[in-house]
C-alpha cells in the first residue's frame, strides 16, 4: 500500500499531524521507535496557547488530571526570590499521559501506527518515498513528515547540518512527592544550569533541569551533581533532601541541540523538535511542536485538496514556520545568558522583583497568541 503520508515519531508534533491528517480523510501511518505510555525528559509545563486548539482535537487536559499553573517564581543561585503572573498561563500534565491521550484520538481517526520500529533511512524514488526501518520493514508514501524529535539516527543518515555540531547540554528529569503549591511554576539557578518545578497529575511533582555534560562529568553521577551543585541553591536542596522521588532513577538526555534546523531535508519536511527547538527556560517547546504541526499538516491538506502544489507547499510552511517561531527563538537565546551564572541570574532576579512588568513582557515575546 502507498499512504498519502507518513510521519516519522510519535511525539506531540507527529500525533497532532497524525490526528489532522486522519481527520482530514487522508491514509496516515506513523512510525514510533517506542511505544505508549512512556515518560520523557521535559518540563511538562505547557502554554495556554495551544489550550482552545488541543480541545477543537477532541483533548481536554483538565479530564486527566492536568494542573491549571498561573504563577512563576525565579530564584537566584543563592535562592534571592521573584515572582510574577504568567500572562496566559499554562497547564502541567505529564508526557506519559498527555501523549497517550493524543495517541487514542489518532487511533479514532484511522490513523495506522507500526510502532516499536525505528525509521533509518528515507529514499525518494519518482515521487514515491521508501521509508526503510532497522528492523528491516519497508513502507511507501507520497509524503513523509519528520517529527523525530531532537536527535535521531535518521538525522545521521541524512547527513543534516546540525548533527556534526559539537554540544555540550544535558537534560535531566524525575517525578517526586513532596509539598509544592498546585498552580506555581518555579525555576531555580544553580551554577551552571536552571531547573524547574512544577505539579503534574497524579500530585507528582516534574523536577527537570539543564546543564552541561562538563558539571555531570565533573561530579561523576547525576546523584552527587544534585547534592554539592544543583543543592547551593536553597530551594534545589530541599528538593533533593525531603522530597520523595518517583522514578526508580531519573531520566536523563544528552547532546541537546538548541535553535532552527532545515525545515525541508530530502523532501522530507520537518515538525517539532526536528525542525527547531527553543531554550526550555521559555517553557514553549510543546506549545510551538504543537502550533508548527497545525500549521504544517493545514498545508498538506491544502496539497492533497490540490489547492497548492508541493513546491508551494514546501516553500509555504518554511515561509509560515519563520514567520511564527524564528522570533521566539532569537529571544530565548538570548534569554539563556541570563541564567546559570550567578552575577547575571542574580541581577536578573533583582530586576524581576522590583519591575514585575519585565516578566511578563519578557513572556510575551517566547510565547505566541492563543491558538483557536
Ligand atoms: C530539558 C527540557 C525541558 C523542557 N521543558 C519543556 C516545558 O516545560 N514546556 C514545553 O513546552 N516544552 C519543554 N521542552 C521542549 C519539549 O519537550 C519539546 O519541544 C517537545 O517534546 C517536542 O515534541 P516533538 O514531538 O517534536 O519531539 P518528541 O516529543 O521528542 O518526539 C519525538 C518522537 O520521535 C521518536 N523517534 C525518534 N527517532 C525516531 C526514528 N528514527 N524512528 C521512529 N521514531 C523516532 C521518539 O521516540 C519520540 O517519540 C523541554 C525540552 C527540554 C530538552
């Protein structure tokens, strides 16, 4: 069989093309390394911005528990404290459950799934494109989406610009029990890195932060890295010392790749983290994989209706994509000098507390306008 489109990972960004792409009548496959439900290295705080457009998918978080967050707290390296409203406010749901739940309204709207297959290569051969797994396995289609997330072996294989860059961040995350406020979000500096806190279901706290690979190298294990480094910081110490963790160990990622990538590799148009992901400090990674993915999957759409041809299509989503995100990925670069080290985050903090309005403002230019 040759599907009108494959998707290649299962993440936000693949499930919200799928659920579209099904709903729109067109034959979908996607094809998932893993399998559902499966935790994820991520903050888990996600922007309001996308709320009205998730429920036009059929998805209210707030049915599985999700925690309606409308505060944000900033600590200093030393734990000197600001806080602000968040203008929009967000939602804190756990991936486990928030892409599981994305997971069933694809499977309601006929969308295929081959998961548990890892995609390795993709070829273009007369307008049809092979998409060949480790495993062995072979599907065609006329069009294929890459949602494969921050770093994949199909990066490497197609030899995309980003994945010869040397980078040095790591990420870890880990659910705990203890006693924190249901609608505040808070990020702490510690030397070196942020980290943030706030509710999910379930009363799980989501503790995740960003470093470099040099502090874990330094410290030897993730475990001694929290006590003597993330644990200067006086809020980060109590969560390490009383709180209760979740997860038998914490999940960790490496090699985290930061700002734009090709949108269009091969033909091969990229969604999510795959075309560009911002700093997490911006707390906006999903709210911009999910929008990227509405914006792209209305123009394949668009194709299959035979409203544009597929030059316009490709040019069409570059042109929309930079037009949306490139600005928010510029300021949360530039929002990342303010944290980690300790002069800056600690002016940053006493800038917060006596302008509260530089937070919001600040907010306002990582995020975008709701999303109907
Ligand atoms: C430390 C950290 C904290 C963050 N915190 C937040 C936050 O609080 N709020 C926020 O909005 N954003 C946050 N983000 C960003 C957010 O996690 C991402 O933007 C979001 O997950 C993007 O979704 P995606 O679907 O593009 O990628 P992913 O969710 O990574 O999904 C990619 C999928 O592709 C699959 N895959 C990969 N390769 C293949 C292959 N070859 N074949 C088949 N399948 C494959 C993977 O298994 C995965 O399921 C954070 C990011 C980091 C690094």
């Amino acid at each position: 069989m040759i599907y009108d489109v494959i998707i290649i990972g299962g993440g936000l960004s693949g499930l919200v093309n799928a659920i579209e792409l099904g709903r729109g009548g067109l034959s979908v496959l996607l094809i998932e390394k893993k399998d559902y439900p499966q935790h994820r290295v991520c903050g888990e705080y996600v922007s309001n911005e996308v709320l009205p457009y998730l429920k036009s998918l059929g998805f209210d978080p707030f049915s599985i528990g999700a925690k309606n967050l409308s505060r944000f707290q900033l600590s200093s390296n030393s734990g000197t404290i600001a806080e602000t409203e968040l203008p929009l406010g967000g939602f804190g749901l756990s991936r486990y459950a928030f892409d599981e739940a994305l997971y069933k309204i694809a499977l309601s709207h006929a969308v295929s799934f081959s998961l548990n297959e890892t995609v390795e290569k993709v070829e273009e051969i007369n307008g049809i494109f092979k998409v060949k797994t480790q495993k062995g396995k072979e599907f065609e289609s006329k069009i294929v989406l890459g949602s494969q997330g921050k770093r994949s072996v199909l990066d490497k294989s197609l030899d995309r610009k980003f994945i010869n860059k040397r980078t040095a961040y790591f990420a870890v995350k880990c659910h705990y029990r203890g006693d924190f406020p249901d609608d505040l979000v808070s990020l702490h500096n510690f030397k070196g890195g942020y980290c943030g806190l706030s509710m999910v279901e379930n009363a799980d706290i989501n503790v995740c932060y960003l470093s470099w690979e040099s502090h874990l190298k330094k410290y030897g294990s993730i475990e001694r890295m929290q006590k003597e480094l993330l644990s200067q910081n006086p809020y980060l110490k109590k969560v390490f010392s009383d709180w209760e963790p979740v997860f038998k160990s914490p999940l960790s990622i490496s090699q985290i790749y930061f700002s734009q990538k090709e949108l269009n590799s091969n033909g091969i148009l990229m969604s999510g983290d795959a075309a560009g992901l911002i700093y997490p400090l911006c707390g906006n990674g999903m709210a911009m994989a999910i929008h990227g993915a509405k914006i792209l999957s209305e123009l394949v759409l668009s194709y299959f209706n035979s409203e544009i041809s597929k030059p316009e299509l490709e040019i069409s989503y570059q042109k929309n994509w930079k037009k949306e995100f490139s600005g928010r990925l510029n300021a949360g670069a530039t929002l990342q000098h303010f944290f980690g080290n300790p002069f800056v985050s600690g002016t940053a903090v006493r800038l917060l507390k006596t302008f509260p309005g530089i937070g919001k403002k600040v907010i306002k230019a990582t995020h975008g306008k709701a999303l109907a």
